[in-house]
C-alpha cells in the first residue's frame, strides 16, 4: 500500500519536474532581459538536478547543482551585471531568422520524436535500479581514465586561453 | 506514457529549444545560455539511457560534458567581454562584420 504511494509519488515528482523544466527553456526564448533569460535556466537546470535524483543518479543531480547552478550560471550571472542593461538587443530580443528558425524548430521536433518514439529500448531486468558513486568512481578510474586525464589537458588549456585572451588585449 | 518515452520527449525539447534560442535570439549572452540549454537536454538523454540500460558510460559522458561545458563557458565569457569593449553591443547585428 504505502509501496506503491511512494511510486506514484515518483511518477507525479518526475511529472512536475519535467513541466518546470520544460517551461523554464518556453521562457529562456520569450523573456527579454538577460537576467530573467539566467533565472530560467537556472530554475531549468534545478529541476533536472531533481529529475537526476529522482532516477537514482545522486551524484549527478549533485554535480549538475554544484557546476551548473553553482559555477557556471554564478558566473553568467557577474557577466551579466557587469554589462550594460540597456543595450539595444533587448529592445528587439528577436533577430531576422525568426520565421527560418520555428519552422526549423518544429521540423525538428517531428524527427526526433518521431525516430525515438516507438524504439526506445526496453529496460535490462535488474539493472536499472541505478548506481552509485562507488560503482561510478571504480568505473571512471579503471576503465575510462585516459578520458580523465585528457579532461585535465582540456582544462589546462582552456586556462592558458582565457589568460591569452585577457592578455592579447591588454597589449593590443 | 512510459518514463523513458517521457524523459527523451524533454530532451528532445531541451536540445531543441536551445537550439531554436541560438537561431532567433540576438542577445550574445542569452545565446551561449541557450547553448548551455542544449548541453542539458543532451545529459538528460545520456542519464535515461544509463539508467535505462544499467551502463556506466553514460554517467562518464554527462561527467566528461559537464568538464567541457565549464571550459566552454570560461572561454567563450572573456571573448564575450572584448568584443563588447570593442563594438559596445551584445547585439549579435554589431559584429557583422566578423563574417567572412
């Protein structure tokens, strides 16, 4: 009994989720103002974190808050605030390709939903309970540590850019 | 609705609605949160897909997007910045002289 109002729970959670996230990305196009556009992905991307805990994958929804929310959208965020609010791309949020680009849109929602739609893939009895950071951690150091250490060389390079950019300028 | 067929359709239209965001939109901020946008709707997928099959690779990918994302992000803002010292606009309209 209360087994399966826990599920249903579940159900209803991942429902809600789904909607937030899904009318967080509706508003990102709508919304004029920078700030508002960050609000609502920030609140997006929040409510993945939810749906990744939800399917079991916590450390994920922990990294997605932490990097995403925490890092990423902060610093979007100081950008943001940093730079002129009154600018005339907000007067007129849309560009020229407006028409180009929905009926791309809708093309592509067609296809994609229409190529997964009935294949996707049944769950493996057993397996799909989800997995945690142990299993994820052995996973990441035994068998995918060359993918590791070469996020490590991409870091170190995207430093030395971010200071050759700032650099060239202050010469220039 | 199945879970599965319900967590894809999302990130479909994640990825979709970025993409759409980067088309229309002419504000450069907006434009890289919108590609942000699109990097989410691709984790989402990765986590079904894990979660579904029971395969930790998917989990490795969305770690390894969530590294390139960041570094994305710490480059492209600098480069933002400049060129709007430069031309004072985050109209995408300013800098169309970069075309070549």
């Amino acid at each position: 009994m209360i087994e399966s109002a826990l599920g249903r729970l579940d159900d209803v959670l991942l429902l809600i989720f789904a909607a937030g996230a899904l009318v967080g990305a509706l508003l990102m196009i709508v919304l004029r103002e920078p700030m508002r556009v960050a609000t609502a992905l920030i609140s997006t991307m929040v409510f993945l974190g939810g749906i990744y805990g939800l399917l079991g994958v916590h450390f994920i929804a922990a990294f997605q808050v932490l990097i995403y929310v925490g890092a990423v959208m902060v610093f979007m965020v100081y950008v943001i605030m940093m730079l002129d609010p009154r600018d005339p791309a907000i007067q007129q949020p849309f560009s020229k390709m407006l028409v180009p680009g929905v009926v791309g849109f809708v093309l592509l929602i067609f296809v994609l939903v229409g190529a997964t739609w009935k294949q996707a893939p049944a769950p493996l009895p057993g397996v799909a309970e989800g997995f945690g950071l142990q299993q994820f951690a052995v996973a990441f150091l035994r068998q995918y540590w060359l993918q590791f250490e070469l996020t490590s060389v991409l870091l170190v390079a995207a430093i030395v850019a971010a200071v050759a950019v700032v650099k060239l300028h202050r010469r220039g | 609705m199945d879970k599965v067929q319900l967590l894809l359709s999302l990130a479909i239209a994640l990825f979709s609605i970025g993409l759409l965001g980067v088309i229309v939109r002419r504000n450069l901020l907006v434009m890289l949160m919108c590609m942000e946008l699109m990097l989410n709707g691709v984790n989402l997928s990765l986590v079904t897909f894990a979660h579904q099959m029971g395969e930790m690779v998917g989990a490795v990918l969305v770690f390894l997007i969530f590294v390139v994302a960041t570094a994305e992000i710490a480059v492209a803002i600098p480069i933002v910045l400049l060129l709007v010292k430069r031309k004072h606009s985050l109209d995408l309209g300013a800098y169309m002289d970069l075309k070549g």
